[in-house]
C-alpha cells in the first residue's frame, strides 16, 4: 500500500530570486519576517534612546514577566490550528492557580501532588469543552465563554471571594523563581514548549492533519481524517498548558485569588492573532506565536520606561488585537490566492515537443 506524504507547505507559491526578480522576491520576505524585523528594530530604538533598556535587568523581567503569557499563547494557538477558539486561556488560570495553592495549604497536599492534581483536572476540562465543541456542535467562542464563565464562578466559590495565602515550599517557587545562566527558568520553558510544537504541527502527520482539519474539516473527513479526535485533542493539550500556566502564576505570586487571570487573556489572542501574520502568513503557526509575543512584550517594555500610563498595556493590546486581525485577514487571502495559483500552474502543465515526433506535412509520407 502506497503512503502519501503532503507536506504544509504544498500549496504555496515559491518565489525565486533568479526566476521572480527581486521585487516579488523582497515582497515575500517582508511579508514572512517583517514582523520578526520590526521586532529587532523596536529593540534597537528602545536601546538607543533609553541605555537602560538594553540592561539585563530589563531583559530578565521581560522574559519573566512574559513568560507566562507566551505559554498561554501557545495554548490558544493549537484550537485555532484546527479552526477553533479557547478562551480558557483566560478565564482557566483563575481556578488553576487558587487550586494550585489551596490544595497545599488547606488540604496538605504535597506541591507535586497539587501540580499533578492541577493538570489532571485541566485536561479533564479540556476535554469538556473538546466535547461541547465537537460533539455537541456548539461554536467554539460561545462554547468556551460559557465553560469559561462557570469555571470563573467555581474560582469565587472556592476562595470565597478572598485571597488565598500560606506557606508554601521553595521548591514549588523555585518552579518560577529559578534562574539559569542569569536566564529566568519560564524562558526555558516556552523554548521547550514552542519546539515541541513546531515539531508536531510542521513535521509530523498529527500535525498537517490539524492544518487540514483547520483548513476545511469537510473536506478532511471525506479523506478518513478524524476530524473531531483532532479538535478534542487540541482542546485537552491547550487546557493542560493553560494549567500549568497558573502553576507557574501561583508559585510566582504566592497568592491565590480571583482577579487574577482575564488581565492574560487578551494578550495571550493577541500574539496568537498577530502570529498568523509572520513565518508563515495566512495560517497560526507556532514560532509565529512567538514572534507575535515578542513584539508585545517589547513595545510595552519601551513605552513603560519612557513613564507610558497605567491604562497603555490594555490599549496597545487592544489596538494590536485589531491590528493583528486585519492583516491576519489580508494574510489568509493572499494565501488563498496563491494557494489558487500553484493548483491552477499545476493543472495545466506547459507541452514541450517530443524530439522523436514526426511532423507530417502534406506531401510527406510516413
């Protein structure tokens, strides 16, 4: 029996320096790394105008201070592989990370107990909301809102509406606290996440499986894809990483309560969104995700050191969310377009003669 191997890459139009000229040619790059450009080039006008940013000091609280959310944008990037949303990304970590605390302070559980109770009922949850959205047909946005709110309602009842604090061991804190190399520990943990995932979405059929089932689920159920055990799956791994998300919250914070939580939502979308615009344009990918976190995590550190106001994070994610679909939006449509052109130069193969063809004229003989 014969394998078929398609690659995520089939359908896009290769434009060539030699053969495309250098116009098409730069428009491709700047539409694959021009985010990733901008990136470096924030970083070197925040460092040129402020010495003080290009410290170390500020790139260790960058890396910390964000980590967190690049996972969580990590964890809404696989549902929207397959065309779907999580919310939970958000509104999870609430309850994620009082359990993280309550369960060792009130209930004596040891800290690897509670970090594996935490992820085990997460997955749970993940699969809850896989079903709603697979199973019982219901759309993802409304699914997980609804999912998402009682979760929220299930925080406040189980911290009474008040802080949660005790004593917890070093060695859970150190789960966040630990540095290596004068590199905060959560930056390790996104490399070792985001190459896992490339991995598994770019290099292996799970993967362009989860591409087809995102690109046309019709169609990838008529080909024997199970459309649905890859939609529930996406949700049950984004709902694990969400949970240890709030691990990494409550060992860093010490304290469980219930504002914390929907500050990380927004730009958790956000980088997801924005991601979709770089690497590989038109389609989430995971290195994209980070880029899109990068640029975030970047431009509030500049504006923060030039003395910008409270109230300019929740705006300039606001505006970037926008931002970030409308070239999303542009992205997907010049894929399509191009996805549209390779089948159409590849239907119609160019005839070439054939050197041991004849040609007959009249009056020639055979």
């Amino acid at each position: 029996m014969s394998k078929t191997s398609v690659k995520s890459t089939a359908l896009e139009q290769r434009v060539s320096l030699a053969q495309h000229g250098f116009a098409p040619w730069s428009m491709q790059i700047l539409t694959r790394y021009g985010l990733l450009l901008l990136c470096v080039l924030l970083a070197l006008i925040f460092s040129v105008l402020s010495p003080t940013f290009a410290s170390l000091l500020t790139v260790q609280a960058i890396l910390s201070s964000k980590a967190k959310i690049a996972l969580l944008a990590l964890a809404a990037t696989l549902p929207m592989i397959v065309g779907k949303i999580d919310l939970n990304v958000g509104f999870g970590i609430v309850l994620w990370h009082i359990l993280a605390i309550t369960l060792q302070v009130e209930y004596g559980f040891s800290w690897q107990m509670a970090v594996l109770t935490v992820l085990i009922l997460s997955a749970l949850y993940g699969l809850l909301n896989g079903i709603l959205v697979a199973l019982a047909d219901i759309d993802s946005f409304v699914a997980t809102l609804g999912s998402g709110t009682v979760l929220y309602a299930i925080a406040l009842w189980h911290s009474g509406g008040r802080q949660i604090v005790g004593d917890l061991p070093d060695a859970f804190s150190a789960l966040h606290s630990t540095e290596i190399a004068g590199i905060p520990i959560g930056a390790f943990y996104v490399l070792a996440l985001a190459l896992l995932l490339w991995l598994i979405t770019e290099h292996t059929p799970l993967g362009r499986c989860m591409y087809a089932v995102g690109g046309n689920p019709v169609a990838a159920r008529l080909n024997g894809i199970a459309v649905n055990k890859y939609v529930i799956g996406s949700f049950i791994a984004s709902s694990v990483i969400t949970g240890f998300s709030g691990v990494l919250i409550a060992a860093e914070q010490g304290v469980g309560q219930a504002s914390v939580g929907m500050d990380y939502l927004l730009p958790a979308l956000v980088g997801a969104f924005l991601g979709s615009t770089t690497i590989r344009p038109g389609r989430v990918n995971v290195w994209g995700t980070v880029v899109g976190i990068a640029i975030l995590a970047i431009g509030i550190a500049g504006i923060q050191q030039f003395g910008g106001a409270f109230w300019v994070e929740p705006l300039f994610n606001g505006a970037t969310l926008l931002l970030s679909i409308t070239l999303a939006g542009y992205a997907q449509r010049r894929r399509m377009l191009n996805q549209k052109a390779v089948v159409r130069s590849q239907s119609t193969p160019a005839t070439t003669p054939d050197p041991q063809q004849k040609t007959i004229t009249p009056g020639n003989s055979l």
